[in-house]
C-alpha cells in the first residue's frame, strides 16, 4: 500500500478509533485510576479498595452469588437450549414452539423483572409460582377449614397440642355440645349444613360441633344450636382414654357426630389437624431461594436464545453421520450423547462463553426482583459496584469491584477468541 492509501484507510477508521477511546478505553483507564484514591478521591489508597473486595461480607456474599450464576444460569440455559433445539426437529409445529421459547427475549430485563417479582408473589391469588405449587399441596394434603376456630364463652373445650379437648370425661346416651366461634359464616365450608342438636343414642356418643354464633346483638343462645348457625362438616372428633385414642369420626354436614361404646368415659378431642392454617406456598424470594429464583427469571430469558443458536448449527449437522450411527444399531440416545452433542461442541461453547460474560455483569433482575428484605443474599457484583458507588458513596472501592469484573471477564474473552483462531485454522 501506498503512503496515500494508508492515510486515507487511518481516516476512515479514525470515526471508530476515537468512539472506541471515548466509550472504552478512557473508562477504563478512569476506573483503573479511580480505584486506587480514597472515597473523596484526594487521598491515594492503593490496594486497600482491593482489600475490601475480599474482607467487606456484602462483596464477599455478591461475589458468592456470581460464582453460583457462573455455574448454573449457563449451563441451564444451554442444556434446555440443546433439548428444544433437538427436539423441534422432530415436532410438526417446531417452528411456532420455536417462535414461543425466542419470544422472552423481545422483553427488556425491567419488564421481565417486574413479570417475575409478580410470579414470585407470596400470595397464591397474586403470584403465579404459589398458586401452581398451593394446588398441587392441596390435592395430597388439604388445609382445614377452620383454621382459626376457637372455643367461645361457658364452652366445654380447653386448649391441648394446639387442638381442644373436652374438661371432662363424657358418657353413652348422653349428647355432647361441642360448640365454637371464629369462623367468619361466609368462610365456613361448602356443604355446612344448619346445625341440629343430637339425638341420645343407647350405648353410643353423640354430638354436634358448631360454629356457635349468630350475627346481631343479644340475638341467639350460647351452647346450643340456633337456626342461622352452622355445623362444621368434616370436623374430626377423636375419643381419648389414657392418652390414647381409642375411636373417632367427622361430623357430618350439620355438625352431628357419632362415636362407639368404646368411647364411653373418654374426654373428645378435636385434633389439631382440624384447626392447620392453610399451606401459602414456599417464600420464593426469601433469603435461601432468591437467588435459584432470579436464575430461573434469567433461564426463562435466555433459554431461547440459546435454542436458536444450536438449532443453527444443528442444521449443518451432516444427517449421513447420524443415519450411520443408528444402521450401526445406536439407540437414540447414543446418537444424541455421542454423535449429536459432540457435532455441536462448537456451537455449544460459543453459547456457554456468551452466557457466561452475560451473567458476570447481571444487574436488572437481581435489583428488580429481590424484595429490600433478601437484597443482600441476592446481591452479586454488579449491583453491589451500583450500591458501593451511587447508594453508599465510596466510587473507590466501585470502580475497584468494576476493575475486577474486568478482570474475570478477560479470561473467558481469551479462551473465546483462541476457540475462534482454531475454527478459522479448520
């Protein structure tokens, strides 16, 4: 090239060269600088904002919480990115499930941030994640109906092992009044019918357990059933002597029970199992599950990304290897571990190191989605350079933690760009 030529090819990247200055290099520069000055700047601090990296408990959490997302959010994405990429080929709608999966990625991370803090609600009417995990708890052990039921005035019942027993022995042929209050009649079950008064069975117990209270001043009688009240169905009744329970039964709709001989000279007692407050689901964004919950709001994100990137290169997978492999008698998943996923090694890396210096500077999500209360057990570097640098005012030890995200991220750009050199050289 001539003299000219060079002059005029250093022109037009100049544009370039001076934006990359600008944006990249200088900040950095600034950063490097930045992190060896005190928090006004004026003083030279050295190593000490370094210091702090390891010996401050909020970065050293953080740092804890990026190696997690190092280790998990990648290898996640890409496992279930390799898993609907092979498995689309073989669905007549591949393309529109394809379309669905991609489509968390037209979402900005605030959006996806504020989808998931609902998702995570602790409430089963608002949050998405405890409704499913509620009903599925509920179909294999299903709370009581009357969780804060308790004995009102002039009752039989005392408190016992967070049920209630009866103060004194009972006898056959004598009905039993198992009366109680604190059930809200719009709360009360379903199919509670008005509660009757038993009938005296010869050699039997009977009873009747009901909500022992009717709206209006002065109005109803206590200890005995009055018109507007209702039995508590399903209420279990158990007859205990010595300790033991020796009979039971649940009352029926109108709140009438009936126990055998054997439960004659017994005390009743109405378990605690009656009165279990209803399951609310698992504190998802508590301190010990925030963090495998903002990872599955990031796996939700950019899982998609990784199915269309392995989809490509699953396209250009020569078909003949695997029809080879399956006439030699592969069943499908050796062909999938040991023809499929080593074709598409390549492919595979590329999307794990991309995923990876992704997660290393995470911000949004953990911000968005972890309550005040768990922000700390959340926290990862990213966020913690935003609290040390515009929250705690200390831009010493922020540019220090932004120096060593740097300095992680390097690494995996070399392993990435050694990668590239060696396709090329193929």
């Amino acid at each position: 090239m001539t003299g000219t030529r060079k002059a005029v090819a250093a022109l037009f990247l100049l544009p370039a060269l001076v934006l990359l200055g600008a944006l990249v290099v200088y900040p950095i520069g600034y950063s490097i600088v930045r992190s060896l000055y005190d928090a006004n700047g004026d003083g030279f601090a050295g190593i000490d904002n370094y210091k702090a990296i390891f010996t401050d408990d909020g970065i050293r959490t953080a740092l804890k919480n990026n190696v997690i997302w190092v280790v998990f959010a990648p290898a996640v994405s890409t496992a279930l990115g390799l898993v609907f990429a092979v498995l689309t080929e073989r669905v007549r709608w591949g393309t529109a499930f394809k379309l669905v999966v991609f489509m968390p990625m037209a979402i900005s991370m605030l959006a996806a941030g504020i989808i998931f803090r609902l998702v995570y609600d602790q409430d089963p009417d608002k949050g998405v994640a405890n409704a499913v995990w509620v009903g599925v708890h509920d179909t294999f052990a299903s709370s009581s109906a009357f969780p804060r039921a308790h004995p009102g005035r002039e009752s039989p019942l005392v408190p016992q092992g967070g049920g209630f027993l009866t103060r004194s022995a009972v006898r056959a042929g004598q009905p039993v009044a198992l009366p109680l209050v604190g059930v809200a009649p719009d709360q009360m079950p379903g199919d509670a019918e008005r509660a009757v008064a038993a009938k005296a069975e010869p050699g039997r117990i009977t009873g009747t357990t009901w909500q022992d209270f009717t709206r209006g001043k002065g109005v109803g009688r206590l200890g005995a059933p009055d018109p507007s009240e209702l039995g508590y169905a399903g209420m279990r009744i158990e007859a205990v002597k010595g300790g033991t329970v020796v009979a039971s039964a649940e009352a029926a709709a109108d709140g009438t029970f009936t126990l055998p001989a054997a439960a004659d000279g017994a005390r009743l007692r109405l378990p605690a199992s009656n009165f279990r407050e209803p399951y609310n689901g698992v504190d998802w964004l508590g301190p010990s599950l925030v963090t495998p919950a903002i990872i599955g709001s990031y796996v939700w994100m950019w899982a998609g990304f990784a199915m269309v990137l392995i989809a490509a290169g699953l396209a250009g997978v020569p078909r003949e290897l695997l029809e080879a492999a399956r006439v030699d008698g592969a069943n499908e998943w050796q062909v999938f571990r040991k023809v499929t996923v080593p074709l598409l090694a390549p492919v595979l890396a590329v999307v794990v190191v991309t995923l990876m210096i992704n997660v290393l500077k995470v911000f949004d999500l953990v911000y968005i989605i972890a309550p005040g209360s768990s922000q700390d057990d959340a926290n990862v570097l990213a966020l913690e350079l935003y609290r040390k640098g515009f929250a705690e005012g200390q831009p010493g030890i922020a540019s220090a933690i932004a120096v060593f995200l740097l300095l992680l991220v390097i690494p995996v750009m070399l392993f990435n760009i050694r990668r590239l050199r060696r396709e090329v050289r193929r």
